[in-house]
C-alpha cells in the first residue's frame, strides 16, 4: 500500500491524465490504424532502412537503391545522393519500440516489412511513453520554479487537451513532435537542476 502510495505521488498527475486520454480516445474519437504516415515516414524510416532493409547508409547510391526509397516521398536527390530530409532523432527515441515489433512481428503474425499493424502499434505505444515522460518533466521543471502542484497539474492538463498534442498522440504517431515535446522538457529541467545544484548527474 504505501508503494502504491508513492508512485501515485511520484506519477500520479501524469497517469491520470494518460488514462483520461485513452478513455477520450476509447469512447469519443477512436484510434487510427496507421500511424507512420506523411512526414512521420521520413522520421522513421531509418529504422527499417537499419535493421530490416539493411540500405542505410547504401541507400545513398542513387544507382542502388530500393523501391521502398523512390516510393517514399521522404527521400531526395542530393548531389547524385538519394538522402532522407528528415533528421534522425525521432528515430533513436522510437528504437526500443521498433526492436521490440521487429522481434516479436513474426509471433504475431506479420511479416517483417517495417510498416504493418505490429510496427504502427509499435509506434503509437512509444508517442504515449513519450508523452507520459514530458509530462513528468514539465512537471519537476515546474517544482523547480516552486509553483504549487495544483496549477502544475492545471497546466499538464491544459497543455495535452488545449493543443494539438492529441492529434500527434493518436493519429501522427510518428510526427516529431511528442518526441520534442519530451526532449525539450527533460533538457530544460536537467539544465535548471545543474546550475542550482552543480551536480555532474544532471549535467
């Protein structure tokens, strides 16, 4: 019980607000069954190039490249290159997801191509973790500016339900924006806890 105690604590705020956008989701607006779709496929597309295609970095002989690369509209010709426009770091926060639907695709019936069901969930899971984290961040950078934990938990409400961060949650997953959302508030409270404190972890 008082394990259950500290974890409300700790998290609390955060998991009832992820709880009520599922419930909004489950009963209001529904889930879309493709997430990595328009730019999001340009954020993504490293991983199945990595891991799946193995033509990354060789995607770059434009006299060598798959059809997957002319398909995708991410990719452009660049001084005799085929290059992906999209930087790169969406696809490292989405990579433990990704690794997880590539082990595991073949269990549960789908090939391992990179973009079926098994991969989309993938990608959708990862955009509430990563919501759930910036939240938890706005949260201690929040404390650090001693302002009370009511008006806290008012703006981590206002901020997911009064902005677009829905849209890119549950329908473009792959978008960088929830990933920018985590990384921006984790940095700003690390940087903000090191000049108080001066301890190397945070730095």
């Amino acid at each position: 019980m008082h394990k259950i105690k500290n974890i409300f604590k700790l998290w609390g705020g955060e998991l009832l607000i992820i709880f009520a956008l599922l419930f909004i989701l489950n009963n209001f607006i529904g889930y879309e069954k493709i997430t990595i779709k328009s730019d999001g496929e340009g954020y993504y597309d490293y991983l199945p190039a990595l891991f799946i295609y193995k033509d990354f970095p060789n995607n770059l002989d434009s006299d060598n490249y798959s059809d997957r690369i002319s398909n995708l509209g991410c990719y452009i010709k660049y001084k005799e290159l085929k290059v992906n426009k999209y930087p790169c770091g969406t696809a490292v926060l989405l990579s433990p997801f990704f690794v997880f639907a590539n082990l595991t695709a073949t269990i549960q019936g789908y090939e391992k191509e990179g973009f079926s069901i098994t991969y989309q969930k993938a990608v959708l899971y990862a955009a509430f973790f990563y919501l759930f984290l910036a939240l938890f961040f706005l949260k201690k950078l929040l404390i650090l500016y001693k302002i009370s934990r009511v008006n806290i938990f008012f703006v981590q409400i206002v901020t997911v339900f009064s902005t677009s961060l829905i849209q890119y949650v549950y329908s473009d997953a792959a978008f960088s924006h929830v990933y920018s959302f985590f990384a921006i508030t984790a940095f700003l409270f690390l940087t903000k806890s090191y000049f108080i404190n001066k301890k190397t972890k945070y730095f």
